[in-house]
C-alpha cells in the first residue's frame, strides 16, 4: 500500500477505529477529557496513561487495554472501544477487569486495599438495546434494592445514540470524520484534526498504520507455525524434530510438549 492511499485511508478514520485511538490516546489530556466527560467529573486529573497496555497471563488469555490510566486519586480507569457487536461484551469486561485487578494488586496486600478499578466500555452500537447513551452497572442486594460496592464499577457509552449530552456529542466526535467540538472538547478535536489534517499528523498515523500491518503480518506466521508445532508433537514427533521444522524456539517447543503431556 503506497503513501497517498494510506493517507487516504488515514482521513477515514477516527478515535472509535483501533488504530486511530492508539496515537490519540497518547496524549493524557486527551485521555482525561473522555473520561472527565463520562464520569462527569470535571475535577479528575489522569497521572498516568497508558494505550495498548499488555497485561500477560500466564495461566489464561493476556489482554490488550485499549487505554489503562491512573488517576490523582489512584483510581485506576480502563477506557476500551468495541466497534463490533461479536462479542460477549459483559464477560469480556469481566474478565478485563479480573486481568487488571490482578496485575495492579501488589503481593500481600489486604483485600481492603485493593485499588478502585473503572471500566469504561464505549461500544458503536447499543448492546443493551434501551435506548441510553451511558449505562452505569451497579452491584444490587435483590432483596432489599440496597447498592453495594466493591471498588469496581463498570460504565458502558452507547456511541450511536443522539439525546444531545454531552457524552453523546462527545460520541459524535468518536465516529464522525468531519465532527469536532473545540469548545466542549478542545484536546479531543485539537487530536483529531492533528492526524485527519496536519502533514505531520497524518504522516505519523500511516507509519502506525503500517507498523500495525507489519505485526499482523508477524503474528499470523506465528500463529500458523505455534498450529503446525501442536500438530506434530500430537502425532509424536520429538521436540527436536518439530524445532527444526518450525524454527520456533526450544523452550516454546518443551512447553507445549509439557503442557500437551499434563493434559493428556
């Protein structure tokens, strides 16, 4: 793909599309202006900002945080965008916030001090399907309606409604081209422009752009050998052959053949 149909493609995007949100959300005043908006709270102060936080899991699937923050008040805030309808939204964001609680909870550490999570899901479409721009989850007693806390509180955007908050004008800019708000919304359309308008700008997102190609690329070659390491080592064939075969790395080889022998 040439430059002038990347910068093309580039003028398509916006903060709801993956690769766009990636260099917005390098700007923390960006960051806390969405959240700021959401949680309508105009005094928050976002520290820390973090896109594509990769959080490991070593017994289970690792996560990638479209964007981790911690806040003055050492609030730790997840803003994650999903464009597609695919998915177990709910449990996604369960297990999100399992991944996150566990990565930012020191070793030792008393259940009471365990650090307050916020999940903030902005989805393209309404999957609830209640007609509300902003859903907030809250932790019910059933039979006395009392609201009981536990540090984690989960807000979910529906980017596609229209009721004229400001939350859904902020929506507007997320999924709009030529939306922007510099008065509302001065870090978020100062952003937004910089990458659909300046030279510059628009420069930095196709080298992202092809960046993020060139690691998809990477990844399905992986993906396609880890396949053909699994295949062998079921047929019996030794850890040795199937590194020669793969070029993989020894050790990734015995782990698999390790774990396949644990499971069997």
């Amino acid at each position: 793909m040439n430059s002038q149909t990347y910068a093309e493609k580039t003028r398509l995007l916006n903060p709801i599309d993956d690769d766009f949100l990636k260099k917005m959300a390098e700007d923390s005043l960006f960051c806390q202006e969405v959240i700021r908006t959401i949680l309508e709270d105009d005094s928050l102060i976002v520290l820390e900002s973090h896109p594509q936080h990769t959080i490991k899991n070593l017994q289970g699937r690792s996560v990638i945080l479209d964007i981790l923050c911690k806040s003055r008040t050492d609030k730790v805030i997840n803003v994650e965008i999903q464009k597609e309808d695919n998915t177990d939204h709910q449990k996604r964001v369960r297990y999100h916030a399992s991944c996150i609680t566990a990565n930012i909870t020191d070793t030792g550490s008393q259940f009471r001090d365990i650090p307050d999570l916020c999940i903030i899901y902005i989805s393209k479409s309404d999957i609830f399907r209640e007609a509300k721009t902003v859903y907030h989850i809250d932790r019910i007693i059933r039979e006395t309606g009392t609201i009981v806390e536990n540090g984690l509180q989960e807000i979910y955007v529906n980017a596609s409604n229209k009721d004229g908050s400001n939350i859904s004008k902020l929506m507007t800019i997320f999924t709009e081209s030529n939306a922007y708000d510099d008065v509302l919304f001065p870090a978020t359309s100062r952003r937004k422009r910089y990458f659909k308008e300046d030279k510059k700008g628009v420069e930095e997102m196709c080298a992202i752009m092809d960046e993020i190609r060139e690691e998809g690329r990477l990844e399905g070659i992986l993906e396609n050998k880890l396949e053909i390491a699994e295949k062998l080592l079921e047929m019996g064939i030794s850890v040795i052959k199937v590194v020669q075969a793969t070029r993989l790395p020894a050790e990734t080889v015995q782990a698999m053949a390790d774990e396949a022998a644990i499971y069997k």
